[in-house]
C-alpha cells in the first residue's frame, strides 16, 4: 500500500475524530515533514482535508474521481483489489486485464476506465461507457474450482453488485439472469465474464462489470433507451462512485471466498434478489428456445427451468425473457 493510501486509511479510521500530524506519522510510518506534504497532496486531487488548530486533521470530504489510493483505503480484501489500475481511456478493461492475467499478475487485480472506446457486453454486443459517468472496470481471478463451475462467478457478481447499490443507493436492485442488474424493471448493471482454462483448471477468469451511475437517457442509444437507466436517474439523487466501487469489491471479495465451499448461502441470496424466479419465461440457446417456469439456480450457478411437460431444462447461459401474465 502507497503512503497515500496509508495516510487515507488512517484520516477514514479516525472518522470525525481529529488526527495530530505525530499521531499520523506513527500511523502510516512515516516522519512528520512528509505527512505534511503527503496532506498537501490529496488536497490538490481534491480531498477536502479540514486542518484545526493544535488539535489536527480529519477528513471532510472525497472527490468523485476513481484513484487507486483512495479505492485502497476504503477496502479490507483479502483478495480484490490487492492492485487496482485507472485508466482515463482504453478499449476494454477486460481486454487489458486479460494481458495482464497472460503476463502473470496476481489474482484480485482490478482494471478500471474513466472511459472504453470497446466496451463489450455478452454476445458481442457493444456496450456504451460515457466518461465519469459510470463504473466500468474488470476483475481478474484464478478460482480454485472446475471450467464447468465458472457461472458462480457471474453469480456471485450479481448478488454483489445488487448488495451494493441496495447498500449506497437504497433503490430496489433486482437480478436478471444471468448477468443484467435491474432498477424499475429498467437494467443499470451488466455483467461480462471471459475465460482462460484447459479441461480440468481455470487459469484465469475475467470479469468484467458496467455499471451506469449518473448517465443521462440522451447517454444511451435510441435502441436501448427504453430497457436502459441509471442510478442517479431513478434515484433523482448524487452518490459517490468511489464509495458504489469500493462496496462492490468489498462484496465481491467476501463473495468469492464463499464460491469455494458455501456457493449455496450466495445462491439464497441470488434468490431473494431475483427478478424471475417463479416466473413463466423463454430462454434462447443458440437456435434453441425453452419455455417454462424458472425455478431455481443448480449447485454451479446454472438456471434450472422447469418445462410444460415437467423436464427440468438446465441451462448455463442463454437470453431470458420474462412472460407478461395473461388476464
């Protein structure tokens, strides 16, 4: 962890407590002088830093830009975000953190964009990353479990993204299988999972997670307009970025650990956030279509849906619709 990232743990610790410039230093290890330069610092990226009079410093306010340090400081993983990148612009946090997963790098790195010039979405479809409007960014695993399993990971997501905003927006976040997050019936959340293995081991997993925070019904394009929204929208309110991030990696983290051995306790809570369960619908495979009832998700995270005919289909990825009730 950088000294800045020390030094803003130590100012959060204190929450509205204030902290003397010793007391800092003994803290985060460093001498005094550089503290106080250290200080300076976070208050041109825009810290908001109250300084008291022979009592100290506390911590007022944050910007709302997304900076490695500051993601740190708000964390407690013992995995995610271990290292945390932020690019103003790429093409695919994805597409970055799967070379930086061939390179070697360490499970839990996170990849962020202020903006993608190639956001993707399942299915080859585009997905669209307005600059500082959003949360786009990729977290990179190696799960200790079989390619067959790898759904837990698109689930364990969903249940953490939908936690997270109920979390720091309070708004009604629903889960629409397999990876879409809903507000108002309205998706604000997607989720993209890519990944590297061979018959028995998964060597990496990528995943990748948008989330529309503060974009504007003109952000979007004509066509999805009207499945589309954001937070700020349906909320009418601001919320804090760096705050729905950290949370979302909080929960991932807690999450994953669950994934190897307790997948049944994030498939309850799948549950109790689902948008379909119980509910007629069709889901397409390929050329395929399967109506029927959605009944619940199997030990791996695939959708088990029960047919007319009383076969229950299972299926591990797929587009589902949901059936509008007769009457």
């Amino acid at each position: 962890m950088t000294s800045d990232a020390r030094l803003l743990t130590a100012l959060r610790n204190a929450g509205d407590s204030f902290s003397s410039i010793s007391e800092l230093a003994e803290k985060i290890g460093e001498p005094s002088s550089r503290v106080i330069s250290l200080l300076e610092d976070l208050r041109k990226l825009g810290f908001t830093i109250e300084e008291r009079p022979h009592t100290g410093f506390r911590l007022v306010a944050t910007p709302d830009a997304l900076l490695p340090d500051d993601l740190k400081s708000r964390l407690k993983s013992k995995i995610i975000g271990g290292e945390i990148l932020v690019f103003q612009e790429t093409e695919s946090t994805n597409s970055v953190a799967e070379r930086m997963a061939r390179n070697g790098s360490r499970e839990g790195l996170v990849v962020f964009a202020e903006t993608q010039t190639k956001g993707r979405g399942r299915m080859g479809r585009k997905w669209i990353s307005p600059k500082g409007k959003g949360l786009w960014f990729s977290v990179m695993l190696r799960p200790r479990f079989a390619p067959t399993a790898v759904t837990r990971l698109t689930i364990l997501t969903a249940v953490a993204v939908s936690q997270a905003i109920r979390d720091t927006t309070r708004l009604d976040a629903r889960i629409k299988w397999p990876n879409d997050i809903l507000v108002n019936g309205k998706k604000v959340a997607g989720i993209l999972t890519d990944m590297l293995s061979d018959a028995d081991t998964i060597k990496h997993a990528i995943i990748g997670i948008g989330v529309d925070v503060r974009c504007a019904p003109q952000d979007f394009p004509p066509e999805v307009r009207a499945i589309a929204t954001s937070l700020e929208h349906e909320a009418n309110a601001k919320f804090s970025r760096p705050e729905l991030a950290a949370r979302i990696l909080s929960l991932m983290d807690v999450y994953y650990a669950k994934a190897h051995g307790r997948f049944q306790e994030i498939v309850d809570e799948w549950a109790n956030f689902s948008s379909s369960l119980g509910k007629r619908a069709h889901v397409t495979v390929g050329t395929r279509r399967i109506e029927g009832t959605v009944q619940a998700l199997d030990a791996d995270g695939a959708l088990l849906v029960r047919c007319d005919s009383g076969r229950i289909e299972k299926i591990v990825g797929g587009d589902l619709v949901l059936e509008r009730a007769q009457g």
